[in-house]
C-alpha cells in the first residue's frame, strides 16, 4: 500500500469509493467535483493500482477578530469496506497531516459521523470542540423581516457578526457547495441585523447569527412554526480540531457547514 495526493486521472475511482462510503447520488457527487475539488487537495491510498481510501483537504481560514490562519478541513474521509480495520485511514491522514503541515496549515477539522469516530480522531490527537448550541425553538409570531441574499453576500454579513467569534471563513466555492442545499438569509429585527443559513430539507438552520433572539425575523422567511436550530455557543460539539504548527486555541471553533 502507498499514500499519495490524488490527480484528474484518479477521479472516476474516487466517485466511484464515494458512492460505496456514503450512497450519495451521481449528480451530488459531480458537484462537489466540479465546484469544490479543484480548490481542494485530495489524498488517496491505493494497493495494486487501485484505491482503497480517500479524503480531500478543503482550505479554509480561521478568523478571530483581526487574527487569520490557514486550516484545512478533512472531508470525505472513506475507507473501502474490503479493506477497513487495517490501519488504512490512519496512515492516509497521517500522510496528510505531514504534506499539509508543510504548506504551514496551524489547524486541521473534521466532523466525525459518529462517536465511535470522534474517538478514534481522539486517539489521532484531534479534540473536541465544544462551541454549539443546538436547540428546538419555536417562533410564534414572524417579527422583522427576512430576505434571501447570495451566498457571497452571506459571507459578508457572517464575518461581521462572527467578528469576536473563532470561526471559519469559506471560500466562494464552498459557499456555492452549500447552497445547493442551503438558503441564504439577510435579518433584520429593529435595529438589529442578523442573518441565517437554512437547510431547505427539514428546514433546519444550519447557522442563526448572531444568536436564537433573530428566530422571529427569520419567521417571516419560514413562518410560524418550530424549528431546530445551531448558533455558536456550548453544549454541543461541533466539530474537532487539530493544531499542527501553532499553539492549540482554548476557545473553541465554530464551524457552520459540514458540507453532509
């Protein structure tokens, strides 16, 4: 077995391993080829030719007030079945974590699917990051206004009312990734301004800045009704970190879209 970043030629083979992982359908796998892959670095493992394990490297910035880094957030980690519980992935991700510290990436994400994955990242030296409240509230009567913004304007309106916040910053293809399945919302509740990312199946808020008090503005996108809702805060985890080249944050990070 080797380890190795992955090329144009590798691209039928790591669709097809992702088909097998995660059941997603051709054209949702298309898209995140053609939006988001050539931003991306891709790792892959292969024996005999063919390969066994992927995942892809999405550059991202870790922004805290005027402070910025480059992360780099693991996505699509996959294993093919026939060759699990032998110590692929580990060595991919480590083959990973070494090309990428040498582009002077401080911090790694990923977004465990389940927990007996976050503890095995645990057991990798990635940590938990405790930095989201995820609630049901319910919004009785629409108060403000709400109207839909591009995914460009969206990230505008986010890193101001993130200003304070560790977070991640997205570039336009990622943000154009996510609003495949995401809705983009400008808030405004008397004088305050907020806004919303709102997962059209279920219509879950995926993200409601600056916090759940903007819940009724965004009611007069959704209407009344209740709804399940993620904004940065404590009690849930919301991701997991590794720090590479720089001294490990103590204040969580806070990242909004896994991209599932």
């Amino acid at each position: 077995m080797r380890t190795r970043k992955t090329g144009p030629d590798d691209i039928p083979a790591l669709k097809a391993l992702w088909k097998q992982a995660f059941g997603d359908t051709d054209a949702e796998i298309d898209s995140f080829f053609k939006t988001v892959y050539p931003e991306a670095t891709g790792f892959c493992a292969e024996e005999d030719g063919a390969v066994i394990a992927m995942l892809f490297a999405l550059p991202l910035t870790l922004a805290h007030g005027e402070e910025m880094q480059k992360a780099a957030y693991l996505y699509a980690v996959a294993t093919d079945e026939a060759f699990r519980g032998r110590g692929v992935c580990r060595s991919l991700m480590e083959f990973a974590e070494k090309t990428l510290r040498k582009r002077y990436v401080s911090c790694l994400l990923l977004v465990p699917e389940t927990e007996k994955l976050a503890s095995y990242y645990e057991t990798m030296g990635y940590a938990r990051q405790d930095s989201c409240t995820t609630q049901t509230l319910r919004a009785d009567a629409p108060q403000g206004a709400a109207a839909v913004v591009t995914p460009q304007e969206y990230a505008g309106l986010r890193e101001t009312l993130l200003f304070d916040v560790p977070h991640t910053r997205y570039s336009k293809a990622q943000l154009d990734y996510a609003a495949e399945d995401l809705d983009f919302y400008r808030l405004e509740q008397g004088y305050a301004l907020g806004c919303a990312a709102v997962r059209r199946a279920g219509q879950i808020v995926e993200e409601l800045l600056p916090d759940a008090r903007m819940l009724p503005a965004l009611a007069a996108a959704l209407g009344a009704g209740q709804y399940p809702v993620k904004t940065p805060g404590h009690g849930t985890m919301n991701c997991m970190a590794k720090w590479l080249d720089a001294e490990e944050q103590t204040v969580p990070i806070w990242l909004a879209f896994d991209f599932d």
